[in-house]
C-alpha cells in the first residue's frame, strides 16, 4: 500500500484523542485550520463558521448549488416547552467562487435540534423534535412561511443524539432517513402505514408524509447515509460498525437484540477505526480528486477527530470494506466531523461539530466545558500535479439563471459524477423542474444516445416520479447494468395491481430470466428482491436455489433470496402446498435436503404456528442442526402451541437429547421460561418432564457418590477442564484434567473448593512455561492458598515436559488448615502452554463429573416448583455424600424454588466467603428453624465482609420483606455497619409493615448523610506496578468481569457498550470507568427495578419488547422474560448495571492487566 495517499500524524499525543473532555484549548478557525494533515495535493479551507453559523448537524446540497444546513445551540438538551427553542436552518452560498460562504440566510427559526434535512423545490423537508417537517417557502424570499409536520411525533425522550437524520432521495421517489439511538418510535403515516423503530432503523417515506415503510432493522445509532454508482445505500453508525451495507429488509447487530430468524445481512468490514464514534459518510464519485481517490467512502471519525478512508471491493453484489490510510487528521482534538458532503464541483465539505466534549454519556450532558456556540464547515480540494477536474464556481449551479430552464440540466444528468446527477434528479423529481412533464422525459430519453450516462440521469428521474413506459422498460432491461437496475426498481416499485394480468406475466418472465442468466451481480440482486414483492408460487425453488447456490461466494445476493423467500411465503397462501410433501420421497424439496436446510431459517422468520410445524418435522428428520434453530424452534412450540402440542413439544426434546440428561434439562428450562414469559406459568407435563430429569441426575450422582465424597472444582464461570489421558513417570497411565482442552491458548485458573490441609499432599502434574528450549515464562503454576485470605502456602511449576511428574508436600505446619488449590493457565501462546494434574493422594481432590451433575440439578430443582423436586434434595443432604459446596448449591436452589429470598441470598454469600456448612443450610431451609438461623448467619456474614461487599448483600436482602428486617436488625445492632445503605435507588417491597418500612427508610435516609466512600483512581494507579501487568491474565479478566455485557474485537456479548476504541480513553479515565462505572451512564444502560406482583424485587436492564413483553438482563448478562401485567412499580436508577466492587475485586497486578489487555486489543481485524 502506498502510504502517501494518507495523511501524517498528528503532532498532538494520541491519548489526547482518548481523554472524553480535550485538555487542548479553543482554537480560532485559522489555528486550527493550520493543524489539518492531508494527502499531498489537498488543501483546506474554512467555508463557514461561528459567530455566523453555530453547531452544523447534517448538510445538503441545492441544484442551485447553495449549501442547507441543520445549526443547533440547544444540543443536546431540546428546549423546553416554556420557552422558544434557539435551533435553525441556514442556506449558504459563495457567490465570488472564492470557496467561502459569503451569502448565508436564515430559512428557518424556533427549530429544535433539527438534523436530517433535504432541499424541495418551495422549502425543505427536515425534522426538528419530534417531526418530520415540510417547511415552505410561499413568496420567494428563502424564508420559511408555512410549516407542516409531515410524520411524527418520533420519540426523543430517551436519547438527543441520533433522532431523525441523513434525508436522501432514493432512485424510487421514496426518501430514506435514519432513525438514531435508543428512542422507541411508534409512527404512522395518512394511508394507514406504521412503523415501530427501535433504536438504530432505516426507513423510508413519501415527500408528502402519505406513506411510510421500514427499510432495514436494527443497527445501534446511524448518523450518515450515501449511495454508490449502482444505488446501494450505505450507513455510518456509531457502536457497531463504521460503515454497513444495507440490503432491502435485512437485520442488522443492535445491542443484544435478536436478528428476525434469518440471521443478521452479511458484514462488510471488521475493522472499526479505533472508535465505535462514527459520523457523516460519503461515497466519492466526483471528477476532482485524482483516479486513487475515487470510489472511496469517507467517513468522520468524531472520537479521533479524523477522516477514515475504505475502499469499496465486491465479492459478486457483497460489499467489502478495505481499510486504507486515514485521509485527514487533526492536530486540535476540538474537530469533530459530524457530517461529510461532496459538492456539485467535486470538492469535499466536512461539518465540524468543533468540541471541547462530544461524548454523550461518557460524560454528564451538563458539563460546563460544552461548548454550543462554535461550529466550521471546511472545504477540501486537490490542488496537485495529478489528472483532476478543475474546480469551478459554475459547476456548483446546476441550473443556470433560469430555474425553470431544465435544458441547464441535461449535463448534469449525464454526468459520471454522482453527486450532480443526484441533485438534477432531485431538481426534477422533488426540486423547481416538477413541472417538466413525464412526456418531456420520455422524449429526452429516447433521443438519447444509447448506453449514454444522460439516458441513466433521465431514467433516473422517470423512476422516481413512476413514469416509465413500457418500450422505456424493455429498452432499459437491454442497456447497461445500471440502467436494468433501475427498469428493475421501476418494476418493484409499480406492483402487479397496476398492471394487466399479460403484463405482469411477461414482465416476470423477463425477471426470471435476469436471475437465471444475468451475468451481473447486481443485476441478479434486484431481480432477486423483486421476485419477493411480485413472485408467484414458482418462483419459491428458484428463490431457494439461489439461497443455497450464492451461500459461500455471494453472501448478499443469498440473504435477498432468502429475505425474498420469507416475504412471498409470508403474503401468499403458498406455505403449505409448498412443503406439503416435502416428506416423500419425490418432492422437489426433501426434508432431509440443502435446500430444506435453507428453508428451516425461513419458517423461523415466518413466526406462524404453520411454519413451527414445518419447523418441528425438519428437526424430527434432521440429527445435526444448530443449537440456534433448536432453541427458535422451542420457543415457537410455545409461542404458537397449544394444550395439545405439549407432547409433541416434549417428544421433539426426547428426540433431539437422545439419552443426554444435560441436554434434555437445557432444553426443558429453555421451553419453561418461554412459557413463563409468555403465559405465565408452565404447563403440568413440562413440570413432570422435568421432575423425570431431575430423578434420572439423582440417580448419576447417587452412583458417582459410591467412590467417595468429590470435592468441586472450577473456573471463574463455573465450568471444570476436561480430562485428557496422560502417561505419568510411575509408568501408569491415567485421566487428568487439563487445561489443553480449553484450547492452547485458554487463560484461566480452576480453583478447588475448600478443604482442610492434610499431613501431606501429593499429586501429579504436566504441562509446560513456554517452548522447553526458551526461557520458563513462569505464568503457568499451581500453587495451594489460604481459602479465606488467599496467602500463598505452597506452589508448584509445571515440569516442562508431556509426562506427568509427582509432586510431594509436607503440610504439617498447616495440618487441618482450610486451603484451596489454583491450577493456574497464565499463557496465552500457541505452544507449550497449558498444563494437566491429577491422582491426588486426597481421594476428594480427585476429578469427579459429580458436580457437574449437581449442577444440572440445581438449576431444575431452581426452576420448577414441585414436591419431588424437594424430595430428591432431601435424599441427597440424607445420604451426606456431596463437598459442602455441591450440597450448598442444591439448597440454594431449593430456597429459590420456594421463594424464600432472604434465605437463599444468605446461603449464597455464605458459600462466596467460605462461610457455609450444611447444617446451617438445612436449618435454613426448614420453615420451623429458619428464623433462627437466618439472623445468626446473616451476622457472620457481615462480620466477614468488606463494606462493598455488605452493600451487595444489604441491596441483595433488601428484595424481600425479611430480608428487610433482618437488614434494621442488624443495622440496630451495629453489625451491619449504617454506611453499607448507601445504595442508590433503593426499591423497597410493598408487604412491608408500616412501622418496620418507616424504620429502614429512616436508616437510609440517615446513610445518605454520611460521607461517601469512594475510590481514588489516580491513587490506584500509583499503586501499580506496570512491570506485573501480564496480558494473559488482563484476557483472564476480560473474559471472567467483562465479556458477560461487553464485546472487544468480536470477543463477548453486546449487551452492554462495545470497547472497540476504548483504548483511546487513556490509562486514567478507563481505571474510572473500571472503578467508578456509575459516574457517567447512558441512559439506555442505567439500571431499572422492578416490583412484581409476588414482591419480589428485581433490578437489571430493561427492554421493551415489540410484543409488549419486558426482557430483564441482569449482571450476569442471563434474560429473564417478564409479563407487563406482573409489574406492580418500575423505578429507573441512576446506576449502571456493571459492578461498581472491582476496586475490591482486582488486585493491583490484575487491574494493570486488564487496561494493558484493553489498551493493546486492537479493534477487530480485517
């Protein structure tokens, strides 16, 4: 790659691009304009800026050549209803061709925070909260007179950032916009059409507000929106991907929310910049950057302050992204590229938000540093040695004196540059020449020479106003690729009721035609996409053909088949004669077939109790099928079935399971909290289904249990390493965990449960530290600790070789002392970098998979409320052959079952603090001697904890009525110390007595007094010795804290923000947001409490399902699925929902770890 086509570093220090709040002072236009770095030959200048402009938003183009844009001064907080809001829209204009603005006019007044905008021919189509608006200018003078809310109103009460933006006019007359973060909004149109958008959306409308239709889901927050030469609509986003390709009806990744069954559209890039902070997008097709600048996305980097640079590629009709050098960066960290637009000569213009502050939630909307008074356009230009067009003050107007004159407009609309065919599209389509006549355009084209760029510019325009004929069609379906994608879009958008029944089976001829034979990709795709809007029933085997045909060398062309697929199958009657006999042995489709496979997404998307049918005979006839459509066709059993469908629902999990217990308990629990979700309870044949289950655990641990009592063994997320078999250096060959079968490169460490040190332990132990000719590396170790201080008492390294050697220590200096083993994977390489123990000469330290079958259990017996579940327990504690852990889980689970919260919090943090024992357990779970015992191991639990760890168990008791109580008890006792309540937004059950209620609510206000407890972290960070950071133990960190909500390089769950370019925060705000996450939160990740209608109290992230259904995720990332009805009070925090104890929780080496794990990840590769 050449390196000149970027632009040099900046010379300010790159942590500064991190710092959430710019340490740099303001800068006047021209100090900053002298920080810019641009290719050789490129050159900026300011256009327009404060005081005559404020913050830009969003800008457009004119066929005049004059700028639009949306300025705001209220951002981010929209003006209150008591007073006018500040926000406007202003024209500028260069009317000297000196590149700089000279004439700028105020169109528009009293707007609030108007973003998306887009000029028509008496005024402008934008949206200022919350509608779309068509504002007129009646009299000429460019300035508003009438104002006309077209769509809305579109939610804004959760978020200001996003909102309605990027307005284009596409090839179909329609005009397509973003819809931006978090927001909810419910929005329908004068014919009847509505939309419910939800967070990041693409939709589309009608310039009159008459229609409205979704165009894509999901996406988390697209601010920027262009197109390339054959009409793909591509959008900037921030939080998932820089750039994305947007298919017609596709789904894209959001925060944690599902795709539509057919799985996500395909991803154009990997790579993010260094930033999740992506605004503005423009695909470069004009003529005055030089050839290698050309066909090049450009997109601002807000966070980075810099412009990223993507080349477009094709695998067949799939975008790629090839990430190439930045194209400009900045010295001043205040430039902040919201929104980027090529002009009509060619020149590139960036809409600097110029900031001190840009980030919404990193930090508080009311920081004093936010400026809301400066704002820059710039304007960039070649001015090199390279073959360029020349720039030209008469080429920005493309309509010369007249505006009524479309004769000025024939050179635009044969223009290879893209953008001056657009805005004489528009000029004709939306613009001051709607009164040039469909026949005038008809002429026009028709005269034209063929093949000719003028012929696509009038086509263009035809299509839009749907004014093509039909020796029009057929000439365009002959012409180039460009010109039969737009015959193809004219014949989408017109539908088969305008047309005879002779035409519109000719012209599906010819569609078919072109997916059969067309050589061209993008050709192929619109016929594809067509064929779902006016299909016929043959056409479902070529759709499904086309599906699997493309799978592998064209991903986009086989999601369209398979999104078309889904809409013919959707609005015609064609499902069941379709698969009717896909079960015989001559159907055009086998149910054991690729093409049912194809197919088995299709009916999950369907969501129709027909297609779950179909659903459960595929998987009846298919062993090896995705855990993904296993659970979506569970869940669909017990959306759409009925009383008499739950056999055939238990039957499918039989045969799916085989004789696996954990699969088929999987499974259960799964159908259970569907139907909870859904009904509200669980059908009784499920109860017993489970009840059979937990009987066939009890019988695996009953005869495991034979050899002896097993002490539990695991890692950070509960699961044990897998046994290999290894040769020893006693000759005997034997079974011993290992953590090679996580994986070469697993870090991790797997932790016995407690156990009183013995005279004497041996054991044996393989592995390696690093290839055996290198230096030992000594991250892989195993080493016996204290259980409740974790002080090192012996350790052990793994002797460098594949044979098991035998390790001998004498413990009699700490004989019956309560310890625990670590076997610690601290190497991350790719060789020589695990190690394996087993044989211990203390039977109970043995590999036993008993716990793992605890496990299972617990989670049955947690989940389903019946005698027998109660009764296996009981036999179990009986038999007195489970490590005090197994039993602990087990009478957790059974306190859950019974809804004795309180008690179940107790035993919880009792095993967490290795303060537990069975009797008090089972004294707990006895109604006669719970009382009791509850108050007395409460006691010791606070005596043991940390203050941060008696603000969990205090907000964890709080949840329940006696928890309530045991909590005043303790704090009138003084054992709970008053400073343990400082817990925000405290959500108290409703059963609590009035006296005991007005007790604690005095307790908590009186905590709220006392000075706050918090963490220094420029403190911590001196602490730190940089030296001990390993990067094996920050990925161990990651992986154990963070990956549960948060997703780095592809690694983990989106639930939570994405920490792709956290790294640019700098050392000393990530140790904040580690330590201190409540400090600044968005309000999509603020934490909501929920009172049921049982008094339970439950807290999590919330989610407002479209089927009016709320989805709870709580810290561990797990959902929960809750009836609406079932809410009795809904209280927002103020909190996150990540742990606010880690300043407790990591060490100084572990913390130091875990920034250089965060700060050396690099966003996901390419």
């Amino acid at each position: 790659m050449d390196l000149r086509l970027g632009a040099a570093e900046p010379k300010t220090e790159k942590s500064v691009y991190g710092e959430g709040v710019r340490p740099t002072p303001w800068l006047q236009p021209e100090e900053e304009r002298a920080g810019f770095h641009l290719p050789e030959g490129f050159e900026v200048q300011l256009f327009a800026a404060e005081p005559a402009i404020n913050k830009p938003l969003n800008m457009a183009w004119d066929a005049r050549g004059r700028m639009w844009i949306t300025n705001t001064v209220e951002y981010p907080y929209p003006a209150p209803a008591d007073r006018q809001p500040r926000d406007s829209i202003k024209v500028l204009e260069d009317t000297d061709g000196d590149g700089a603005a000279d004439k700028i006019t105020t169109f528009a007044e009293r707007l609030n925070i108007p973003i998306g905008i887009l000029p028509v021919a008496d005024g402008v189509v934008c949206f200022s909260i919350p509608y779309i608006w068509y504002l007129r200018d009646l009299d000429g003078d460019d300035r508003v007179d009438e104002r006309i809310p077209l769509l809305g109103p579109f939610d804004t009460t959760r978020d200001t950032h996003g909102m309605i933006n990027s307005l284009r006019l596409g090839d179909d007359g329609w005009i397509y916009a973003c819809h931006g973060y978090n927001n909810q909004s419910r929005v329908t149109a004068r014919d009847g059409s509505s939309v419910f958008l939800t967070s990041g959306n693409i939709f589309r409308f009608k310039l009159d507000g008459s229609s409205i239709q979704q165009f894509t889901h999901g996406q988390v927050n697209p601010f920027g929106m262009t197109h390339d030469e054959f009409g793909n609509w591509y959008t900037a986003d921030c939080h998932s991907k820089p750039i994305t390709a947007l298919l017609t009806g596709a789904c894209y990744p959001s925060f944690g929310r599902p795709h539509d069954g057919l799985g996500f559209a395909p991803s154009m890039m990997d790579h993010l910049h260094q930033s999740t902070a992506i605004c503005g997008i423009q695909y470069y097709q004009g003529k005055q950057f030089p050839e290698a600048f050309r066909n090049r996305f450009y997109s601002g980097n807000v966070m980075t302050s810099r412009i990223n640079c993507n080349l477009l590629q094709w695998r067949g009709a799939t975008a790629q992204a090839f990430e190439l050098p930045d194209f400009m960066t900045s010295d001043d960290p205040w430039f902040r590229p919201v929104d980027i637009q090529q002009a009509p000569d060619g020149a590139l213009y960036v809409a600097d938000f110029y900031n001190k502050i840009i980030g919404h939630y990193e930090v508080p909307l009311t920081h004093p540093d936010r400026d809301r008074e400066s704002g820059r356009i710039w304007r960039i230009a070649y001015r090199g040695t390279e073959e360029h067009a020349e720039l030209s003050s008469a080429s920005l107007n493309l309509l010369g004196p007249d505006d009524t004159d479309w004769n000025a407009l024939v050179d635009a609309l044969g223009s290879e540059d893209g953008v001056r065919q657009d805005l004489a599209v528009a000029a004709l389509t939306i613009g001051s020449l709607t009164t040039v006549t469909n026949e005038q355009l008809q002429s026009r084209y028709m005269a034209a020479a063929n093949q000719s760029p003028q012929r696509v510019g009038l086509l263009r325009a035809m299509v839009a106003r749907q004014a093509v004929l039909p020796n029009i069609l057929k000439s365009a379906l002959r012409g180039p690729p460009r010109e039969q994608l737009l015959a193809l879009k004219s014949l989408g958008e017109i539908g088969p009721a305008n047309r005879s029944a002779n035409e519109q089976s000719n012209w599906l001829n010819v569609i078919r035609e072109i997916v059969v034979k067309s050589e061209n990709a993008h050709v192929r795709q619109a016929a594809v996409e067509i064929l779902g809007k006016v299909g016929e029933y043959q056409d479902l085997y070529s759709l499904v053909g086309i599906a699997q045909q493309f799978a592998s060398t064209d991903p986009a062309v086989a999601h369209s088949g398979r999104i078309a697929l889904k809409a013919l199958l959707k609005e015609n009657d064609f499902l069941v004669p379709f698969l009717a006999d896909w079960q015989s042995a001559g159907s055009q489709i086998p149910i054991d077939s690729a093409a049912a496979a194809v197919l088995a997404p299709v009916l999950v998307s369907l969501d129709t109790p027909v297609a779950t049918k179909y659903l459960f005979e595929y998987l009846k006839a298919n062993a090896n099928v995705s855990s993904e459509l296993v659970s979506s066709t569970l869940e669909l059993g017990v959306k759409h079935g009925t009383e008499s469908d739950i056999e055939a629902l238990i039957e499918l999990i039989s045969r799916l399971s085989g004789n696996d217990p954990h699969a088929r308990s999987q499974k259960v629990l799964q159908v259970a909290a569907a139907y909870v979700g859904r009904t509200g309870q669980v059908p009784n044949a499920i109860y017993d289904y489970a009840c059979d289950i937990a009987s066939q655990f009890k019988q695996r641990i009953d005869s495991l249990a034979a050899a002896g009592v097993a002490l539990n063994w695991s890692d950070a997320k509960g699961e044990n390493w897998n046994t290999e078999s290894r040769k020893c250096d006693d000759g005997t060959e034997a079974p011993l965990a290992s953590s090679l079968t996580r994986g070469e490169r697993y870090v991790g460490t797997l932790r016995s449960e407690p156990f009183m040190a013995p005279e004497k332990l041996e054991f044996f132990l393989a592995g390696h530290n690093g290839p055996p000719a290198a230096a030992d590396l000594g991250k892989n170790s195993v080493r016996l600790v204290d259980a409740r201080t974790g002080e090192v008492l012996r350790n052990a390294s793994p002797p460098r070789n594949d044979r098991a050697k035998l390790i001998s220590w004498s413990l009699a200096d700490i004989a019956e002392r309560n310890v625990r083993l670590e076997f610690v994977d601290g190497d991350a390489g790719n060789a020589y970098a695990w190690l394996a123990f087993g044989r211990f000469s203390l039977p109970a330290l043995n590999f036993s998979p008993i716990s793992t079958e605890v496990n299972a259990l617990s989670e049955l017996v947690r989940r389903f409320e019946r005698p027998q579940m109660g009764l296996i327990v009981e036999e179990l504690l009986d038999a007195q052959h489970l490590s005090v852990a197994q039993a602990g889980r087990l009478i957790s689970a059974s306190l859950e079952r019974q809804g004795a919260r309180a008690e179940q919090v107790v035993v919880d943090f009792s095993i967490s603090l290795n303060l537990f024992d069975v009797p008090t357990g089972r004294a707990l779970l006895g109604l006669a001697t719970r009382g009791e015992a509850l108050l007395k191991q409460s006691q010791l639990i606070c005596n043991a904890a940390t203050l941060s760890q008696q603000r969990q168990f205090s907000r964890a008791m709080l949840a329940s009525a006696t928890g309530c109580g045991i909590v005043q008890q303790m704090i009138g006792s003084g054992t709970l110390s008053l400073s343990a309540l400082q817990i925000p937004d405290i959500l108290l059950p409703s059963s609590l007595l009035a006296q005991l209620k007005s007790e604690l609510q005095a307790s908590i206000d009186a905590a709220k007094q006392l000075p706050a407890i918090t963490v220094d972290a420029n403190a911590r960070i001196a602490e730190m010795d940089w030296r001990q950071a390993d990067l094996a133990i920050g990925q161990q960190m990651f992986k154990q804290h963070c990956a549960t909500c948060h997703q780095l390089a592809g690694d983990g769950v989106l639930v939570g923000p994405q920490l792709d370019g956290v790294r640019n925060r700098g050392v000393p705000r990530l140790v904040e947001d580690i330590l201190l996450p409540n400090t600044n939160v968005d309000r999509a990740f603020l934490t909501t409490s929920l009172l049921l209608d049982d008094d339970r109290v439950l807290a999590g992230l919330v989610r407002d399902l479209e089927d009016g259904r709320i989805e709870l995720v709580t810290q561990d990332g797990k959902s929960q699925f809750i009836q609406p009805e079932s809410i009795v009070q809904r209280k927002l925090a103020t909190t996150s929902l990540m742990p606010s104890n880690f300043s407790e929780l990591l060490s100084s080496q572990q913390l130091a770890s875990l920034l250089l794990f965060l700060a050396r990840t690099p966003s996901a590769t390419p």
